[in-house]
C-alpha cells in the first residue's frame, strides 16, 4: 500500500471512526467497572478543549508517524498506538504514556532520539513542533476520545501453544511398546522388523529381497568406515560362507579406528565444527582440532552417549574431570565469533545463543533459539523458557579466541603435571637468578665508570596494543581488538605511539626488572582513566573522567629479579596524558614512561637517558676496561641464558570453556531479544512444557571456578527421564543407516517438526538404547543386522506408486555418498589415501583462482605437503571463509550453524569440477599408475580392475569392452597411451556407480 | 511480558515441510516436491518416474508482477564517501579544519568530537533533475535522471565484517544467504548455462570474509555465487586439462553416460542418477557457452569505447561492465561487482589520503558505469535491470586521525543508487544532517533496500521465506521490512 493510499484510508477513518463494541462498552458501562481493561481508559468524557487538541494537534502526527506499524498496517513490538487503552497499556517495552509519571513515558524518550536504542518513529526524528505537540499532550494525560479506535491491523490470533502440545508425542515419555506380530514371521531378524513390517503388512506392502553379498559388504563399509572396501576385503565377505557372516563383519568394522572418523563426522556437522571464527580475520581457533580427536576416540571407544553428552556440556564440572572431558568442552567454544562486533553487549548473548540454539537442537531436537526475541510460534516455548536455559550458560566466560578464559593446559597425568610445574618454578627462580647476576655487573660497572646517569634498565621486552574508542570507565581491554600491536624499542610506557590525540587507549605489558627486594612505591599521573599490574596483582586504579591531574600512588613488595608489569591506560580529549614513575630499594625515583616535553614534569624525576645502553658500554671497549674480559664474558652468557629462560616450559593446550568463577550474575529476559532491555528475572530451569520443579542448584565450593548449573542442565539431558534425547539420538543413527530419519527432521521434534513414520519403532529404539547403557554401537549392530538394513534397492512399482519417497521403508534407498567420503574414496582407490589418525589439521591445495576470492589470497592455508594432503578428509583445516573445492561443491555443511541433515545438490559445477579439477586429474593420474603397477601390461586387466576398484564388482566383458574401446578412441584421437589410461580413469571416478551407494 | 501465555508477533506460523529430500539428489522428486508444498512456485509437480533432469535453477515465476528480470549489483566496498560523491553538503565546505561536536562511531571507536574535513571535490548540477553530483563522477552524473538516490541509508554496523554481511546477507551475523542467493532460490535463472549468481572481484582480491560474501549459508549450495573471472579461466575448472580436446572429452563423456545408463537401467525410478547424467551434458554446454558469454570482442567499438575500454584507467573495470551486461543479456539473475578488493587503498576505504584513495576509485569507475547505464538503456535493457551501487556504509565528515583527510566509517547515514528495473530517475529520497553524520529525515534501512530490489524482481520480501533452524527465515529477517515505495515508478 502506498502512502497516499494509506493516508486516504486513514482519512476515511477520521471522517468516520468505527466504534468498536469494547469502546462501546467502556463508553457505556459505569466507572471502574470494565474489568478487563486498564481503569485509566475508563475515564468520564474528556473536555472539548482535550478533544479538540487531540483531533487537530495530536491525531495527526501519530496518524503519519505511528499508525502504520502499530496498528494500522501492522502491529509491531506488540504495541498499538491506533486506539487509547492500546497507548496506556503498551507492548513489549511497557507502557507508551505513564499517566503518573508523564515525564517518564516511554513514547517521549523513543521520540527523543536520546540513543541508538530510542528512536521512534524509526524514518527519522520529528519536527520539535510535532515532539512539543505529543509532550503536552502526555502531560494533559493523553486525552483520547474512547470510541475513536483507527486499529484496522488484526492482531495475530493467540494459540494457546501449551494446550495444544497436550499429549503431544514427544514430550510423552519414552514406553517401550510390545513387538507387534507379523504375518510374514520369517522375515524378521530382529524387532526394528517388526515394526517395519507391520506398517507395510497394512499398507499391502511387501518388503525388498536381500541385497546381493557386494552390495552389502559396500553399504556396510560406507555406513561404517566411509570408505569402499578393497577387492580383498569384498572377497572375504562373499566367500564367508559362516551363518554370521554378516554379524562378524559389521563387528569388525564397528572396531575398526576408522569407524570413528566417519561417525565423528557425522557428530561434528552437528555441532557445528569449524577451526576459524569467520568474520573478516577468520582467525584459527586455537587447538580447535583436539576436539575433533576427542569425537573421534569416544566414538571409537563406544563412549555411552550420557557420558559424552555430560563431557562435552560440564566435562570441566566433573570430579573426575580429565584432559579429555576438559576438551570436550571445546564444544562451547566452535561457533563464529565476530572479533569487533558491532555492539558488545549483543555479541555477548549473541555467543549465548550460539550455545543455547546449538545445545537445544543437537540434544533435544528443539528450535530453542526460536524463543530468544519472544515466545515460540510453533513450539510450547516461552521466551522465559529460553533465558531459563541460557541462565545453566550465563556465567560462560565469553569467547576471546585464547588466553585463559579459552585455553587450558593439560597434562596426561597427575604426575606429568606435578612435573611440569616442578620445571617451570625452576624456570622462574632461575630467571629471576640470572637477571639478579646482570643487574650485580651492571651496578658494578656503573660504580667503576662513576657515571650516575648511566641509566638502568627498569622494563624488558615491552609490548603495546594501541585501541581506538570514548569509554566511560576502563574497559575489559582484553575482550577489544587493537588498532596496532607492538614492540617498545625504548622499553618506557610511551603514549606518543597513538594515531590520535582523543577517544584512545593503550595496554602496555612487559617485565619490570626488580633490583632488589623490597616495596616499591608507584607514581601516576594519567588524564582519564589508568589501571597499574606488577606481577599480577592490581597496584592502582585510578579513573577520573573529570580530567583532575592528581597524583595517585600505590605500593607493592617485591623480590628481586624479573616481574610481569602491565599498565591500561585511556584517554578520552586531548588532555594531559600519561606519566608513571616508581621508587624503592635500588631505584631513586624515575620514569617509566616516556618523557613528554608538553607535560614535563620535575617531581617524577628523570626519565632515562635513551642514548645510552649499559649492556653495549659492559660489552665493548669500556667493560672490557673496567670489569675486565672475563667478567664481561661472563655478562654475555648469563645474557644469552636470560633470552632462554624466558620461554615458559612447554605444556600442551586445548580449547575450553570456563566461566567466571563460582557465582553467576542475574540472568533476565531480555526484551525483542535486546541486551539492552532487560525484563523479568529468571533462575536456570527447564522449559515449562516438562513440568519439572525448579532444579536444585548446587552451592560450588569456596575454591569452585564454575557455578556447576551446566552439570545440572548436563545431567537432565543426559537423563533416561528425559523424553527427548535418547529419541533424538536414535533418530539421528537411524537417518544415517536409512537415508532419512524416522522424524525427518532430526532437530525438531517439535510441533513444526514432521511427525514419526513408526512412533514405536522410534519409542522401542529409545528405549532399547537406555537400556543399553546409551551404547551407541549396540544401535548400530541392531539397526545393520536387521532385514530391513538388508534389503536391496530393487523397485516396485505398486510400492513406488504408493510409497514414492520410500517413507515406510519397502527398500533400501539408494544414497550419494557425501563430499568427505567422495574425496576419500577418490584417494583410496588412486592408492594415495594416507589413513594416518589424528593431529593438527592438513591444508590439501586449494587452486589459486579460489584463493583469490580471499581478501588476502592464500592467507589461513598453508598448503600441506602431498603426503599430508592425502590423509581423510575429516582431518582437513575447517576454514569457514574458505572451503576445500570437491567438499564446498558436494554440500558440506557451511558450519556457522549445526547441519542436522546434509543437502544432496547435483549441478554443473560439480561435474566441471570432476572432469576439468586439478585433483580429480592428479589422482586419475595416480590411479593410471596403479594400474600399470597392479594389474600388468594388459589393457583388458588394467580397465577391470580400474572398474573393480571403484565398483567392487567385477566388471561384465560388455564393461571391460567399453573402456578399452575408449582408450583406443582417444588414442586415435591423438591421446599418448599414457593420457588415455588415465582419461579413462577419471571416467571411472565419475561413475555414478562409484558416487551412489546403493 | 506481563503474561505468560505464548503470543504471536511475526514469525508466521506455517508449518512447512523441512527441506527433505528422501536420499534423493535436491534435485529430483525433493525439489518438485518442495516447490510445490512452497505454494507460490508455479511449477507443477511431475511424475517422478518420467523426469529426467530438473535444474533447481529452472526458472520460477515470483508472486508479484516483476519490474526486473535481472540485478547488477556494483558494489564499492570499502565505503565510498556520501559527502563527496552524491550527498551534497554546502555547509561542510567552511567547516574545514574546525573541530566540533558530533557523534560518529566506525571502527576507531565512538567520538563525540572531531575535526572536519571538507568535501574535497565541487558539486555540480546535472541533467533535467538538478542532482548535485561531485566531481568525481562527471560520467555518471550525466545520467542522474535515470537514478534514484537513496541518501538516508542506515545500516547495522560500522565495521567492515560485519557491515559486509549485512548488505550481502541481510544479517551481521555470519551464515545466512546472500541476496543473489535469495533471488535464485526464488526466480531461479532462465540460463541452464550459465551460473545464476554471479560475482566478479576486483583484480587486488576479495572483499574480506572472501566466501561469506556470496555463500548460501543454510541453503543448497545450488544458490550460492560463482566467481567469474575476465582473464583465464572464467569459472573454475571450465577448461579440459591440458592436452585434452575436444574430441576426447566427447568420447569421454559419451563413455561416461554409457556406463551410467547402464547403471541406471536397474534403477529406473532413480531420478537423481538422471539427474548426475544430465549434469556432464549441462557441464559440456557451460564449458562453450561460459566462454562465449565472456568474450567481448564480438561487441564492436564504440561500445567498448562507451565503458572505457581500452583506457588505462577504465579498461579493467569497464570490461567487467560489459561482462556484465553480457551475463544479464543471457538470462544470469544475479552480478555482482566489486569495485575495490583486499584491504586498505585498494578499495574504497579511505582512512589515510581521502583525495587520493577517492580519485583512484572513481576514476576507474565513473565512466564505466556510466557506459554500463547508456549501453543498457540504448538497448532497451535498463527496464528490466536494476543497477545498485553504493558500499557497505558511508564514511564520515571528521577526520580519522589527528592528521590527514582519511575519514572513518559511518552507517548512521549514506547514500546508495538504484537505476532502471522499474525504479523512477531523477529523484532522491531522504537526507542526512547538515554535516552528512546521520540521516534525519526518511531513514531508510538495508533491509529496505533489499526489500525494494526483491520487490522489482517479482519477489515479496515479506513472503519469500526458507525453512531453516525451526523458522520462516527471510532475507529481510523475521520482522520484515517494506520496499522504497517512492522510488519506485
């Protein structure tokens, strides 16, 4: 609608308001009496002079300003402005008039404009005019003629979503339903075939015959392993001729290591894995990859499924927790982080619900992330619900890509711990040794050359980040990306390296060299705000946005030798900026920071002289003269010695969640999602819909770094009571034993998600795997050894036309295999597949035209050597700006999100990709030499095993014809046998027999 | 929330089937099925068994009329300055040098204070409209009254990451799909030839966040952009390895389909092995069609001459120009071009020598583009085109640093263009402040910019919606956003 025509129709409106039968009510009844509505809207009539205000003033600027959105067109923020009781009663804000306090309403701050956050009406600010008109009016108590009601917006009918979830499905606990009965009694294996076959008895269906042994053998190795079998390894299948042949195989299999690199992919997708935090830097997370390790040993030690839900959730909460459970956590810290967000705040929940959305889908297979703005529209979710969940997370130190709060450093074992922390005290002692035997020389040196001036070299090895931005009080520095990071060749506290005379901020850190033990007093002078650090401990805060250039002062003891020193610093004007000095034993009070001749400053004393350097006058001609060639000699190695020790011992690290001690701030709904608009406090808890009391939160103990709640939330998830996990994780197995879930939507079993195909099937398997110990390759073993997993893909014609997606499982369908295992298979067969486990991720070569599209080509990618670049694909660097080319173009998921299903897409791109690409042409290449290798100097020989190869079936002679047709072809087409060998090698890793998976 | 009971605001409730596809290729019986349960494709339904190969490209009628068949998206990343380009400022030019009170915020921070740095071109009147137009665009200002300045642009965020992903994904979020993903995933592309979403880079490099740029985020990789370059390789992998004719890659794919034929003759019902076959032949075609649609030299001079072709200056972006007309000629739904790649000078970023930086990046620009609005116009194309320029954001009117003319990012307020594609010439549509720092009057967000370019192609912004993640998500996001009704004619 334009606004012309809306105008017309809201000047209908005025001509001829419609009374509505509610404003005919509140007209009519008695005072007070309108139960249902605010009392103020019941009021007796307003003046003429009101009347005639409203009308000619007031109606006008919310008719072109306000209608359109609340409550003409639509109603936005709940709130409509198209009638009076709608302006008193508010929307999701509150109130937009507050009759007793109108100088606090809230339609007065949104129209004036006072922040990023109030700015109504949003097309811009309105004339003062039109703002004094709307202001007086509040103040005359928003006087509005009750029958005048402009709402010609419907609000959106309210559902009772609650009711309607009544008895939904699955939120029903899990029963363990009897086995039905069959006709066709000798089908069934196990019980997953009864309820297969039941729902196809009633529908008249039949089930498929059993696949062929090779069929089987290599839809086995693909579910399992994700890797075609050998021609060997199909051979000792076929000729297996033991009863439990099949059993022995799947066994065999689910023992192999690399069962765990193909179902750790499978978990990965889920969680949204990826080694980078998109965004323009794209920056590598640290040891993201030790995560991906840790998927793949539980899945191959058969991890029960609680327990890996409970690691990865509160895997640092446990009492037994180990380096292992400590990197599940990593968990927490995968998704996308924008390293200068645009609003802090935000990005701060905006982390949150990464975890919350991520936790919510993968676990329980509810859209919680739905809830975070307002309640649920399909689910039985509050938006209370949802900062209920967040609360077990709140206290989530948010994600800064390393450093403390990200990293951990873990040990093996107690004693290797114990170990490293005996090395690394010796480490600091002797440290702090050899800089007291430096400084010993030097004051030495300094008393033989008599020169006082000879300056001591107070700070070491320091360090600047330089931050652009106005702050009100001392940042988090460490959370903010610097402008410009560096080394202090002059070793002072020096604010000359800004770009910028105001709104600016500096964190210097470095090691001060203590001459002696003792206390130590320190001097600042700083314009706006300044924070001091020796050796950890915090020896002044000084903030005085007034601008007053007092001295602040602060004391600390020390020991002699070296420790860390940090200082914050920021500046909003150009103002007086920023001097530090100290004094005590062995230091007469100087400058640690630079000398700056606008603010000199004769109290603070000296700055050093820069000019001068004691360690070069003790290693040249003077020190030789002076101290004498050994004693110099001396000075040189215990220099050498210092640069070596201050390497920190080594220790291996991983990616982990902490939090920021042992209690929690206050969680609160946040209003449309806003940070900034918090509303009702809550208390972690589980969403209403489970109807469970309050969880008991535990009382962490004194020395606690984490508030438990996670072990909580874990433990529920992760319970048998609850309805939804274990359904959700069997759901999961069957879809990718199956091609589809029995809930074809893994990560909603909610009421937008689809409905079962078999509810018992499903309830059975739940509770099968509970009962099992959540062990998931018990499921496996069952859903493999069942008939149903072992029927051929054959047609039907009547079950197709009554069954065309194959939703009751009449046959096996057929499936693509997926990116991972096409870029695996293709190395496999060429026989460069380099199958070792584990480790930092490989980088295979991406093609420079793809580089290009990076704003820095080449940059995160350091092209692995061959070797490495062959190994599988699930140990490829997960960059989420840039993507392996054969991975990108067969649907691996982009990872900004958990992926519970992976799109299949067939274009163009791929085949110009598989025909045309650099890898396709080199592993071609290698799979061309294996044959002249492997099958001798034959062509018939060479061509069937290619074909076997990739098939696992021995090929037909009409097969073998066809390809060594081709090879003579192309040599007539003036091919060098060489290239037509290989030519036609990559049309046998073309093949849709080679890409399907029947 | 006084009450606790569930209410309805906007997310709409529509039960929609997830995207599923039953081990099927998403093309296949999936997409036909999807299609159709979607309610506004026209595309009927075919027997599963009898459809050989359906594109998920295949072209798509949208649910309003259309204004625009096609989009060409010149994107000046780094932030073109509005108040030396189109946003004329008188009153910024006395202020020079003057430190005064205004708020800014872009990536050196918020201030409330800073020193002005004058427009540091002239402004001049153009066409029958009048638009002031700087200097920097003589070209481009002889064809104000094809253009629809839009001066009150807001945008989410001042920081190029995530600015970038608002104006090509509509979030500042990372993971959501681009616009010409949205478009193709509605209107698909009448070209099975050609890619539907193009992007074409500036030769320094890629914006930053590369990928994300023109990923499909949660949808099908079917709708994400390709990258289309002028030299080499147009896409990637187009050419047969080396030594590889013509001939032989006809006998290898002639060998290639016998075997899968045979393979499929077992699975007849199996559409997605159709549909794997059709791809080489698809592949095969791209490789002959792909080359011609890039090869100008069929066009003759004065065309070239018209985008600057052959000037030093020109030449490279002005091919990229009439690369692009070409592409759209052909039925591509969606290009987009960056003008300025990498970091820093090579795009429009100008935080150090504004003069220097905005004069590189105009100059190369300005008579291109306007070659690319002249050429579309004579050819009677501009109607259904919809040319957009503009970056990510503005720039502001202080000056970044304590020396210098850079000036900082600025999303209180910009200016972007939209020309032909049903959108009205000669107007201008909102205003910032005095100094340029915010718009006051008819702020307009990029969500309504995207609103407006989906409505020109027939699509309702509000309406088109993919299923992901337990919603309707929608370019313009969950709250919806309205199209430029002003703008368009």
């Amino acid at each position: 609608m334009s606004e012309s025509q809306l105008r017309r129709q809201w000047g209908a409106a005025i001509l001829l308001p419609f009374v509505t039968a509610a404003a005919l009510a509140l007209a009519l009844g008695p005072r007070g009496e309108a139960a249902d509505a605010p009392p103020a809207t019941v009021e007796a009539a307003i003046s003429p002079a009101d009347e005639a205000f409203f009308q000619e003033k007031v109606l006008p600027i919310l008719q072109d300003n306000c209608f359109q959105c609340h409550g003409g067109e639509r109603i936005r923020a709940n709130l409509i402005l198209t009638r009076r009781e709608g302006v008193l009663k508010g929307g999701d804000h509150g109130p937009a008039v507050s009759l007793d306090n109108p100088d606090e309403s809230l339609l007065l701050a949104m129209i004036s404009y006072k922040d990023d956050r109030h700015q109504m009406p949003p097309s811009g600010k309105l004339a003062n005019d039109q703002i004094a008109i709307l202001t007086q009016w509040v103040h005359r108590g928003a006087p509005w003629p009750a029958e005048l009601d402009f709402t010609t917006a419907q609000p959106e009918q309210e559902v009772d979503l609650f009711e309607q979830a009544q008895g939904f499905w699955a939120f029903q606990p899990v029963k363990r339903p009897p086995t039905p009965t069959v006709e066709n009694r000798d089908w069934p294996t196990n019980p997953i075939d009864a309820f297969i076959l039941a729902r196809l008895e009633s529908e008249g269906l039949h089930p498929a015959p059993e696949a062929d042994r090779i069929t089987l053998v290599r839809r086995a190795y693909y579910d399992l392993l994700g890797l075609p079998p050998t021609p060997q390894q199909v051979d000792a299948f076929v000729n297996d001729t033991r009863p439990d042949a099949w059993e022995r195989l799947v066994d065999e299999l689910l023992a192999s290591p690399h069962y765990g690199e193909k179902w750790g992919r499978f978990w990965l997708d889920l969680v949204r894995y990826a080694e980078t935090n998109s965004y323009e830097r794209d920056n590598p997370k640290p040891h993201a990859w030790r995560y991906r390790d840790y998927v793949i040993r539980s899945f191959n030690a058969n991890k029960p499924y609680d327990r890996f839900i409970i690691e990865q959730l509160a895997g640092d909460e446990l009492p037994d927790a180990t380096a292992d459970t400590y990197i599940a956590t990593g968990f927490y810290r995968l998704g996308i982080w924008d390293d200068e967000p645009v609003d802090r705040e935000q990005a701060f929940y905006d982390g949150l619900d990464d975890i919350v959305t991520t936790t919510g889908e993968v676990f329980l297979g509810m859209t919680v992330g739905c809830a975070r703005c307002h309640d649920h529209k399909i689910d039985p979710l509050r938006q209370r619900d949802y900062y209920s969940l967040l609360a077990f997370f709140r206290n989530i130190n948010h994600f800064r890509n390393g450093g403390p709060t990200d990293e951990r450093m873990i040990f093996e074992s107690e004693a290797a711990r114990a170990e490293y922390e005996k090395r690394e005290a010796e480490r600091v002692q002797r440290l702090n040794q050899t800089q007291q035997e430096l400084i010993a020389i030097e004051n030495r040196f300094r008393m033989l050359a008599s020169d006082s001036e000879l300056p001591q070299k107070d700070l070491d090895d320091l360090h600047y980040r330089f931050y652009r931005d106005t702050w009100d009080a001392l940042p988090d520095f460490d959370t903010l990306k610097p402008e410009d990071t560096g080394r202090i060749e002059n070793n002072l506290f020096d604010i000359r390296l800004r770009t910028r005379d105001e709104a600016f901020g500096f964190v210097f850190e470095g090691d001060l060299i203590v001459p002696a033990d003792g206390q130590y007093e320190f001097f600042l002078h700083a314009a706006d705000g300044a924070r001091l650090l020796v050796a950890g401990k915090e020896v002044i805060r000084h903030e005085s946005n007034n601008n007053i250039r007092q001295q602040v002062t602060g004391t600390i003891d020390l020991r002699a030798g070296r420790v860390p020193i940090r200082l914050e610093y920021y500046q909003r004007l150009d103002e007086f900026g920023l001097k530090l000095a100290w004094a005590g034993p062995g230091v007469k009070k100087r400058l640690l920071s630079a000398p700056d001749d606008a603010h000199a400053d004769k109290q603070l004393g000296k700055a050093p002289e820069l000019n001068k350097d004691v360690a070069a006058l003790i290693l040249g001609d003077t020190g030789k003269a002076l101290l004498g060639e050994q004693v110099v000699r001396e000075y040189d190695s215990l220099r050498k010695r210092l640069e070596a020790l201050k390497r920190p011992t080594r220790a291996e690290h991983a990616l982990v969640v902490t939090e920021a001690g042992r209690d929690a701030p206050d969680t609160f709904v946040l209003i449309r999602g806003n940070a900034s608009a918090p509303g009702d406090k809550v208390t972690p808890g589980f969403p209403a819909i489970f109807n469970l009391p309050e969880p008991t939160l535990p009382t962490p103990p004194e020395n606690a770094t984490t508030t438990l709640r996670r072990s909580v939330l874990a433990r529920w998830i992760a319970s048998p009571d609850n309805p939804l996990t274990a359904r959700v994780m069997v759901n999961r197995l069957w879809q990718q034993h199956f091609g589809r879930g029995i809930v074809a939507t893994p990560s909603d079993f909610g009421l937008g998600g689809e409905r079962p195909s078999h509810p018992e099937l499903l309830d059975w398997l739940a509770s099968e795997f509970v009962d099992s110990g959540w062990n998931i390759k018990h499921m496996h073993r069952l859903m493999m050894t069942s008939s149903t997993y072992r029927m051929a893909g054959t047609t039907n014609p009547e079950a197709l036309a009554k069954d065309p997606t194959n939703r009751l499982l009449w046959r096996y369908s057929m499936r693509r295999i997926t990116g991972e295992e096409l870029r695996d298979s293709i190395l496999a067969v060429s026989g460069k597949l380099n199958l070792k486990m584990f480790g930092p991720s490989v980088y295979p070569p991406i093609p420079r035209e793809v580089m290009q599209g990076q704003s820095e080509p080449g940059k995160g990618w350091p092209t692995s050597p061959p070797q490495e670049a062959s190994r599988r694909s699930v140990y490829v660097h997960v960059k989420r700006s840039l993507r392996l080319p054969i991975l990108e173009s067969y649907d691996a998921p982009e990872s900004d999100f958990s992926c519970p299903v992976r799109l299949v897409t067939t274009q163009p791109t791929q085949a110009l990709g598989m025909l045309n690409g650099t890898f396709l042409n080199e592993q071609a290449e290698h799979l061309a030499e294996r044959l002249r290798r492997e099958a001798g100097e034959n062509m018939r020989d060479r061509v069937a095993l290619a074909l076997q190869l990739v098939t696992c079936r021995k090929p037909t002679e009409t097969q073998i014809a066809r390809g060594v047709e081709l090879i003579e072809g192309l040599q007539k087409d003036g091919a060098t046998p060489e290239q037509a060998l290989k030519y036609f090698c990559l049309v046998t890793l073309n093949l849709n027999a080679f890409v399907y998976v029947d | 929330m006084s009450d606790n009971k569930p209410r309805n605001t906007f997310c709409r409730r529509t039960r929609r089937e997830f995207l599923w596809q039953a081990g099927a290729g998403f093309t296949g019986l999936g997409l036909i099925d999807l299609l159709t349960r979607d309610g506004f494709f026209t595309r009927k339904a075919e027997a599963a068994t009898t459809t050989a190969y359906v594109n998920p490209l295949a072209p798509k009628a949208g649910q309003l009329t259309p204004r625009a068949k096609s989009v060409i998206f010149l994107f000046m990343y780094g932030g073109p300055s509005h108040v030396d380009t189109f946003d004329y400022k008188p009153a910024l030019y006395p202020l020079d040098g003057k430190t005064i009170p205004v708020k800014t915020f872009g990536r050196g921070g918020r201030k409330n204070e800073g020193r002005v740095v004058g427009p540091k071109w002239k402004f001049k009147q153009y066409g029958q409209c009048g638009k002031w137009v700087s200097d920097l665009f003589p070209h481009i200002g002889q064809c104000v009254d094809d253009i629809a300045f839009i001066h009150s642009m807001t945008a989410d965020s001042p920081i190029h990451g995530s600015a970038m992903l608002m104006m090509n994904c509509g979030r500042i979020l990372s993971g959501h799909p681009a616009l010409g993903s949205w478009v193709n995933y509605g209107l698909g592309t009448v070209n099975e030839n050609l890619p539907g979403f193009v992007v074409m880079l500036d030769p320094t490099g890629g914006p930053i966040s590369g990928a994300k740029n023109w990923s499909s985020g949660y949808m099908p990789a079917t709708y994400q952009g390709v990258i289309l370059r002028t030299a080499g390789e147009p896409i990637l992998d187009l050419k047969p390895p080396h030594g590889m004719t013509d001939a032989m890659q006809r006998r290898l794919l002639d060998t290639l389909r016998e075997y899968n034929e045979e393979h499929r003759f077992d699975r007849p019902d199996a559409t997605e092995l159709a549909a794997r076959i059709a791809s080489y032949e698809l592949a095969y075609k791209m490789q002959s069609h792909a080359p011609e649609a890039v090869d100008i030299n069929s066009e003759p001079d004065y065309v070239k001459e018209m985008y600057g072709i052959g000037e030093a200056r020109t030449d490279e972006f002005g091919r990229r120009c009439l690369l692009a007309r070409r592409l759209v000629e052909r039925g591509v739904r969606f290009v987009q071009l960056y003008a300025g790649g990498a970091h820093n000078d090579s795009n429009w970023d100008a935080h150090g020598d504004l003069e220097k930086n905005h004069n590189y990046h105009a100059g190369r620009t300005d008579k291109p583009i306007a070659g690319l609005l002249r050429d579309l116009k004579q050819r009677g194309m501009l109607d259904e085109t919809l040319v957009v320029w503009g970056g990510e954001f503005g720039r502001q009117p202080t000056a970044e640093y304590a020396q210098g003319t850079g000036r900082d990012h600025n999303s209180y307020g910009f200016t972007m263009w939209m020309a032909g594609g049903g959108i009205k010439g000669g107007i201008s549509v909102g205003e910032t402040d005095e100094l340029g720092a915010a718009a006051v009057s008819r702020r307009l967000h990029v969500r309504n910019l995207h609103a407006t370019i989906l409505h020109q192609l027939g699509l309702d912004p509000n309406r088109l919606s993919y299923f992901y993640g337990g919603l309707d998500q929608k370019l313009v996001g969950v709250e919806g956003a309205d199209p430029i009704h002003e703008l368009i004619a």
